[in-house]
C-alpha cells in the first residue's frame, strides 16, 4: 500500500464517521475483503484495515472533544444571560 491509499483509507474511514457509521462498519471486515476471499497479504490487509480504523477513531476523538467543549460554553452563555443553576 503506497502512502496515498493510507492517507485515502483514513479519510475515508473518518467520512464514515463523520456519516454515522460504526465503527463495525469497517470495509475491510466485509466478507469479499476478508483475507479468505482475496489474495492479499495478511499484513497488507491490516494496513489497510488499520487506516480505515484510524480515520474512523481520530474523527471520533474528535467529536467526543468537541461535545466536552460545548458544554462549558452553554454554560457560561447561560450564565451570561441570567440563568440559575442548582
């Protein structure tokens, strides 16, 4: 796998998040990818697996750290307007 499908397996993975897809969803867990059904290398098939999950799991971290972020900002945006929390 040269360098530019790592990078476009990674994108496409963290689409696929961005899209709602789980994680599960992975193509290369597909059975017509499955080593059993092609003749690729087990660790070509990894690579290629692993790039698709790490695009998956970065857009991940990154949603979950924006969600945190959000909440400390509404809370002050209400506080600012003269709400009361208890």
């Amino acid at each position: 796998m040269t360098i530019d499908e790592m990078v476009d397996l990674q994108k496409r993975g963290s689409r696929a998040r961005v899209l709602g897809f789980k994680l599960s969803d992975n193509p290369y867990l597909h059975p017509e990818r499955m080593l059993g059904h092609t003749a690729e290398a087990l660790a070509e098939w990894l690579a290629r697996y692993d790039a698709w999950k790490l695009g998956w799991e970065t857009e991940h971290a990154i949603q979950a750290v924006n969600r945190r972020d959000a909440v400390p900002f509404e809370i002050e945006r209400n506080r600012s307007r003269g709400a009361v929390f208890h």
